[in-house]
C-alpha cells in the first residue's frame, strides 16, 4: 500500500493543477473583457461544448460496454423522445433514459 | 458559505431553492459515479479516507476513477501532475461562458471556479440569462460536490457487502448532457456553432479516441477562432 506521505503529496498536485486550470483563464479573461472575440467566444461556446460532452459520453459509454452499445443509443433516442414529447422536464427526461438503460443492460 | 448566502433574503432562498432542484439531474448521474469510486478505491487496496480527500482534492469525476490505478501503482508525483494537467486542460476553456461575473464575494467566487466541474458547467449553460444568479449557481454546485463525496462515503461502507452493485446507472450522465443540448439549442443561430462542434467531436473520436474529449475542445476552439476571423472580414454578416 502506498505511504500516507505519497498520497497526501499527490492530494496536493491534484488540487494545485485542477484549480490552477479553473482559476487562471479567468485572471487572463478579466483584461480582455470587451473583446469582440471573447464576447462572441461566450456565445457560441455553451451549445457547441455541450454537444461535445454528450457526444463523447455517449461513445466512452458505448465503448466501456460493447454489448450495451445499442441499448444506449436506444436510450439516448429514448432521453430525446420524453424530453420533447413530456415539456422538457430535465429529471423526468434523464430519469426515463436512464431506466431504459439499465433496465436492457441488467435484464436482457 | 451556506449562511452567508441566507444573509441577502428570502429572494435569495428562492434562488438556492431553485439551484438545488437544478442539481437534481446532475445527482442521477454523479451519486452512483460517487459509489463507483468508492467501491473502486477499497478495491484497489487503498485507505477509505482517500475517496472523500480526492474527491475534494480534485471534484472530477472522470479523473479521480483514473487516478485511482496510479495512486495504486504509486506513480511518480510528476507523472500524476501530467495526468491531471492534460484531462482537466479541457475546464480552461469552460472560463469564456461560466457565469463566474454574477458571483461578487472573493471566498464564493474562488468556490465557485473551485467547483466548476462538467455538469455544473452544462446546467448553468443551459439556463437563459434572466434566470442565472450566485446563490442558485452556488447552491447547485455545492449540492453537486455533496451528491460526490457523499457517493464516495457510501460506496466506501458498502465496501464489499454488495455483490455487485447495479450496472449501468452512469448512463445519467450520458443522458444529462443530451437533454442539456437539447435545451442550450433552441434558436437557429445555434446551427453553426452545433454544427463545428459537430466536425470536431467526430474527427476526435476518429483519431484520438482515447482522448477524444480533449482533442475535440481544442478542434471546437480552433475553428470557433477561425469563424471569427472570417465574419471580421465581413463585418456585413456579424
């Protein structure tokens, strides 16, 4: 087992790097305030980011279970579905999508 | 922080009131990731206090259940740091539409850039402007970081008393960010961004499949740049 002096060094790396990379654009963002680059930067970024995580979640899950690769896309189609048909309730639509998943992976 | 926020009135409890609810979905998927970690790490043969302490140290997810094998491996400190530097680079570009501005208190703003994991990130994305506010964004992320470490705690106790825990229940995750798009995407001038994110995510997932998320950002970013460039050049179409 790993001495209690080398996990709490790595402890404190973590944390420096992880913060070090939240914290510091935002020092270098405050000056460029304004911008027209950054300021069209903030809107196009959210959809686009956000595609990205669901897509890249959606090939590490397909990937880490390759028997479930279709469940999930069926889930994912599922997730769509309720989320547009029921009014665009993030639980319920996250909740159904989820179930699908687990209920196909676990019983079929 | 809790108490601080309380401060500023009953407006404000409405707003924490409505950022714990939004962090609802988020807790589907992160709690049984929480538990995963938990279990992974008494696996790996490591002391139980090292799953809150990491999760604190760190508060990201996917990088934590990878920093489990190297910690069991005892990994060069340097080596760790590389680690952590190159899956976490993505967060620095997560700064150009954080609402971190509505935050004003040092001690909250710095907590608040603290917990800016990726779910916290695509919740507050997708909310519209008119409904952002500090003590909701606060009160979400804090209710995050719980639904974490708490994870974390309960996947230590359950240790190996369960057999085998139910599989699949990450596919939250999974299923947050698509509905999250879904929301961030309801006008047609989001078309092109989706669309460049689109050709990035898939010649990430083409060539490095291993660290598609990464590469994918980066390509985003870049032609994100390079749209700028051109419509600066005709002004006409901005």
């Amino acid at each position: 087992m790993p001495s209690t002096t080398y996990l709490i060094t790595v402890l404190a790396i973590v944390f420096t790097v992880t913060f070090a990379l939240r914290a510091l654009p935002f020092a270098l963002l405050g000056r460029l305030r304004g911008s027209a680059l950054v300021q069209r930067l903030s809107v196009w970024m959210p959809v686009g980011i956000l595609l990205i995580l669901a897509v890249t979640a959606l090939h590490g899950t397909m990937t880490k279970d390759p028997n479930g690769a279709w469940y999930a896309l069926l889930a994912v189609a599922v997730t769509i579905g309720v989320h547009l048909a029921l009014g665009r309730r993030t639980i319920l639509s996250v909740g159904m999508g989820t179930a699908v998943y687990v209920v196909l992976l676990n019983a079929v | 922080m809790s108490r601080l926020l309380r401060d500023h009135g009953r407006v404000q409890q409405h707003q924490i009131a409505a950022g714990v609810r939004d962090s609802f979905s988020a807790g589907l998927g992160i709690f049984p990731l929480g538990i995963a970690l938990g279990l992974l790490i008494l696996q790996a043969g490591l002391p139980w206090w090292l799953t809150p302490a990491l999760s604190l140290a760190a508060f990201a997810g996917s990088l934590e259940l990878l920093l489990v094998g190297m910690l069991a491996a005892v990994t060069p400190p340097a080596a760790v740091a590389l680690t952590v530097l190159v899956v976490n680079f993505r967060h620095v570009f997560y700064a150009f539409s954080f609402p971190l501005h509505l935050v004003r208190h040092p001690v909250a703003k710095a907590y608040a850039v603290y917990a800016m994991i990726d779910e916290a990130y695509a919740v507050s994305a997708s909310l519209p402007e008119h409904k952002r506010s500090a003590p909701r964004l606060l009160a979400m992320q804090l209710a995050c970081e719980a639904y974490w470490v708490g994870g974390g705690l309960v996947g230590v106790a359950l240790g190996s008393a369960l057999p085998a825990p139910i599989e699949g229940l990450e596919f939250a995750l999974c299923a947050l960010f698509t509905v999250l798009t879904l929301d961030a995407f309801r006008s047609r001038q989001q078309i092109p961004s989706a669309l460049l994110a689109c050709t990035g995510v898939s010649v990430a997932l083409l060539l490095t499949p291993g660290v598609a998320l990464f590469t994918a950002l980066l390509l985003f970013v870049g032609l994100l740049l390079g749209r700028h460039a051109l419509m600066s050049r005709r002004p006409a179409d901005a």
